[in-house]
C-alpha cells in the first residue's frame, strides 16, 4: 500500500479530513474520505475488528461535525448489533479408534483431527464406511453411496472429488464440505470424517457464515490415520483415486471390525459491530424518512471464508472501491443536506451499514429495529461501488420498485454530466437496498460495476476516479433531494424479477431459481426467507417473508448451504414440494422450478 503525503495530512489527527472542508461535493474530501477508510491502518474493516470501529468512529465524528442529529442507541450515533464472527473449539472434541486387532487408539485435537466448523455438537459410536468421496450425484451418473448402507455408521470419504479440485470439473459443485456432509445425513450415517488426500495435516477451522450446523458431527482426519485403518485390508490409498478416476465408478466398502468413536464441540465465537445513523430533519413532514445508505465494513485480512477472491492470500483487503466509494459519497451527501439554507421537508437519515460482507447484517438488523417506523420510510437509495465507472456508465437497480422511478433517473442525468445510465428493475440485489425492498419499500441501487480488483487485496484508493465518482454522487444527490419534496410519497411497486446479473438470493451458480431472498442473519433450523421476487416460483407458490424452509423436493434443509445444494440438482420445470413453518405453524407449498 502506498503512502503519500496526502494520506499523513488526512490522518495526522484523530480526526483524518481535518483540512477545510466545503459544503459542497468535491473530489478533494471524496479522495480524503477513500483515502483514510481504504488505508492500512484501518486494516480491511473486517466487521468486529479495531479497523472496522475506527471506520465508525470516522463516520460518527463527520457526522457530528456536519451537524445532523443522532439516531443511534441512547442519544448516539451507533447502533451497534451481535454476530457471529468465528468458531473456536470447545473442550469437548476427542477421537478414539478401535481396530480390528488392536487396542483403542486415541488420537489429539488440532494435531491428528479437528471438527469442520460447522458440525454439530454431539458424541457418536459407530461402525466405519469408507465411501470415496463422499458425493451422490445421480444426475452426473456418479454416486459413491450407491452400493453401501450407512445407516447409523461413520463415513470416511476423501477431498475434493475424482477429478481432484478441478473448477472446471463436472461433479465440482458436489464436492464442498457442506454437500458431502448433507450427502451422509440423508444417507442416515451417524457421522463425516473427511480426510484431506493432499495434505498430512486436518482442515483448518474456519466460520461459513451460517448459524446452523450440519445436523451431524463432522471432523477432518489425518491422511496417516485413514492409510492405518486401510492397512490390514491391503488397500492402498492412491490406487484407490486412480481406480476412481480411471474408471470413474466408485470405490466404497466397509472397514471390518473398526469402530470409531468421536465428540466434537464447536463453539461460535459472538463479536459487536454497528450501524452509523445521523439524520437532517424534515421541515413540513418531518415524520417521513428517505434513507440514504452504504456499508463502510470490508473484508479484513480475507483469507478462508471471508468472501475474498484470492482467499489463500492473507493481506489487507483495503476495499476502495468496494466500499469506501460510496461511503464516502454517502459522507459528502449528508454533508450536502446538513450544510444547505434549505432544508428538506422530509426527513433525510443516513446510514453506513456494517456486516455488508457477512450479507448485508447491518441493513437487516435496521429494518428489523428501525429508528424511524418503515411505514414512515418512503424511499432508499443505496451507494455499494461507485468509484470505477467504466465507458461513463451507471448502473441503476430498483427502477421497478415504483412508477416514478424512471422518470426521476432521466430528470436528473443532466449536461454537461450526462451519463449513459443502465437500468434495472429488479429491487433485489446482493446488497443493503435489497433489505429495505423486502419491508415494500421503493428502493434505488447505485452501482458502477465490478473489476478485477473486486474482493482482492488490490483494490486501492488510487484506482478510483475520484471526477466521475462526483458526478455520480452530485447526481444521487439531486435525486434524493428531488425524493425529499415529492409529492406525494414514492408509491411502492414490487418488480419483476430479472434474476439480476449481480447474481445474490438464490441466484449463483445454479441454472433454476426458486426466486426467494434468503435471510442470512437468521438463526432458525432450516432458511429463513426475507422476500420473494414478483412473479419467481417461490412468490406463486404463495412463500412469504418470514417463511422458514424446512424441507425441498423430499430433502431435509438445515441451513442455506443444504438449501443451495439441492437447488443445484434441481431441473427446470420440476415440480416440488416445499414444507415451511409460518408463524410455527408448518405447512407444504408446491412450486415448479424456473430457469434462471
């Protein structure tokens, strides 16, 4: 990361743009702004860390210092909220094997195994099966469960699958951890060993960002330990992958005479983050809010399981773009308002959302604990990436969500700024807006597209362009200004779905949808959902927010991974049932899938 001399007086004080600052919009404080909260002593922002709060506390002091008022906890800024950051492992996690011709063996946590971090936490006895990779994909003819019973055993299956960890592999998206450990749940085996081929040493501990676990406890072993077990059956472990891939057909069998027995205790490390929420007030209907928001956190130091795309890479992922850009257009703006001789007649809140990354938990815990009422809330406008616009394009999400949407995009794109503007109508998305869409409320998403820097350490504040960045925030400017007067209110229209090119909800990867948003802050036994899209199966099959899908097409769903791999073996046009609980009360659903 490189250091300038415009970054030590941005940052020499506690409060880092304390230069002069203007009313107005410059590229000057939009580069300050990037420039302290995408430099390295903020550290990525990860949510929960000293970055992240110091991030906050920026927030919190320009918020002060433009003068709008508090809309936190107790008179403050913040509203902070709880979630869970990390695994750790409890006291409780032991290994024993009794072999066939010899004494019970145990083995030590964290040096010969170690639970996934999502397994459950329970002790087990068993018999032991060894199904190869533990993968059922009867659509790809492959199915290492076919000829064995594991009912009430323990499975001990390989990494990865025949083809090794190849992407481009057909039978790729059955190999994670999470599918391999629902694979063995419904087969009805008692538990998952998973043995890493290519390494000596068990699976590192990590947090997938779901509170539920996989319903049965799964550990990772040392490959030594598996070649012990297959030592007196005479099978060699590498000729059992080369048989597998050589004749593509499984190689499953029992081990004899072996039981296994294992505990695991995984507990989930809880950590505080916060929302920053300051507000102008309204003059004649100050009762009215339109929200202007964009989320300040990123993604630490990356690494496994934090989203980012060079996760064997541990580096400051300082997130300029992603998302500094619009937080500080977000800082700019309400300074704007706070500053004007006019002041709005509707209320205008401001808020940096935290927990974006972790999927979009500080917009969710908002609009589920609003300082204003959401009925009161007429509108959002969400800022998530707008610093590298490409070929002067601007992309605009949520035009569908009311009638005067287009209109109003149009009216304000103006010379000489004049931008070539994308829009979509869909109100879903993979970011904050999306959680104010599921509340019926009209909702515009300002975006300037992803690059190759996206969710690596590189993306860094110099990258940015910081002229059309003003633009693009004079110009979110006016038409939240336009919002704050209009009259009447933004009436709300639900979408239709174009199953948005950002991908998000249950889009990614899959060639059918079921057109529902899942509620990633839930922590329930099955998906909790926050909305349907207009006219998606899940919407004409009468799902609602706040529904909690238990079970899909005949297959138990403890948690959004079960729930994302079995839409992946889904077809489109297949009818299926969905059981849901509603008020806890359940209740079975039928929906034909869809393409995506």
């Amino acid at each position: 990361m490189k250091r300038t001399a415009f970054l030590l007086v941005a940052t020499v004080s506690f409060f880092p743009a304390s230069f002069s600052q203007s009313p107005e919009i410059t590229v000057d404080e939009l580069k300050a702004h990037v420039h302290y909260l995408a430099s390295d002593e903020l550290e990525g922002r990860g949510s929960g860390t000293e970055g992240n709060r110091k991030a906050a506390e920026y927030l919190k002091q320009q918020f002060a210092s433009y003068g709008l008022n508090p809309a936190g906890k107790d008179g403050s800024f913040l509203q902070e909220f709880e979630f869970v950051s990390a695994v750790k492992l409890g006291p409780k996690n032991t290994l024993s094997i009794s072999a066939a011709k010899g004494a019970r063996k145990k083995y030590d946590v964290d040096k010969d195994f170690r639970p996934l971090g999502f397994s459950s936490n329970t002790a087990v006895t068993g018999a032991v099966v060894f199904a190869g990779y533990g993968i059922s994909a009867p659509e790809k003819e492959y199915d290492d469960y076919t000829d064995i019973d594991v009912a009430g055993k323990i499975v001990v299956a390989l990494r990865y699958g025949p083809d090794g960890n190849d992407i481009h592999s057909d039978l790729y998206r059955f190999t994670s951890f999470r599918n391999k450990a629902r694979y063995a749940r419904e087969k009805g085996a008692a538990a998952l060993i998973i043995v890493d081929q290519l390494s000596e040493y068990p699976v590192k501990l990590s947090y997938d960002q779901s509170h539920s676990t996989s319903g049965i406890p799964c550990i990772s072993v040392r490959k030594s330990v598996l070649e012990e077990l297959l030592a007196p059956l005479k099978r060699d472990l590498g000729g059992i992958q080369e048989s597998i891939k050589a004749n593509r057909r499984p190689a499953t069998f029992d081990i004899p005479g072996v039981i296994i027995s294992l505990e695991t205790e995984v507990i989930q490390v809880m950590s505080r983050t916060a929302n920053v929420l300051g507000y102008v007030e309204g003059t004649t209907h100050k009762d009215e809010v339109v929200v202007i928001g964009a989320h300040f956190d990123h993604l630490g130091y990356g690494g496994e399981g934090s989203g980012s795309l060079q996760p064997d890479v541990i580096a400051i992922h300082n997130g300029a773009d992603d998302n500094a850009s619009g937080t500080a257009a977000l800082l700019e703006i309400a300074q704007k308002f706070a500053a004007s001789n006019n002041p709005p007649t509707r209320t205008v809140l401001f808020i940096g959302f935290s927990g974006e990354e972790l999927g979009t938990l500080g917009s969710q815990y908002y609009t589920n604990n609003p300082y204003f009422p959401l009925n009161q809330t007429v509108a959002m406008l969400n800022m998530d990436m707008i610093g590298r616009m490409k070929e002067n394009t601007l992309t605009v999400h949520g035009v569908g969500t009311s009638p005067v949407w287009n209109d109003v995009v149009k009216k304000w794109n103006t010379a000489p700024d004049t931008m070539s503007i994308r829009t979509v109508a869909d109100g879903f998305g993979p970011s904050d807006h999306a959680s104010f869409y599921t509340k019926d409320i009209p909702v515009l998403f300002f975006f300037t597209g992803t690059h190759s820097d996206y969710h690596k350490p590189s993306d860094d504040w110099d990258k940015l362009n910081y002229e059309d960045k003003q633009r693009i925030a004079h110009y979110i400017y006016n038409i939240a200004n336009d919002v704050q007067s209009m009259t009447p209110r933004p009436q709300f229209t639900k979408a239709q779905s174009t199953a948005s090119a950002m991908g998000g909800g249950d889009g990614r990867g899959f060639s059918v949808t079921l057109g529902v948003v899942p509620d990633y802050a839930a922590d329930v036994k099955g998906m909790k959902i926050d909305g349907t899209r207009a006219g998606g199966p899940g919407e004409k099959a009468g799902l609602q927010a706040g529904d909690i899908i238990t079970m899909l097409g005949g297959k138990k769903i403890l948690n959004i991974y079960d729930y994302m791999g079995i839409l992946g073996e889904l077809k489109v046009g297949q009818v299926v049932e969905i059981e849901i609980t509603r008020d806890g009360k359940p209740m079975t659903l039928s929906a034909t899938m869809t393409k995506r």
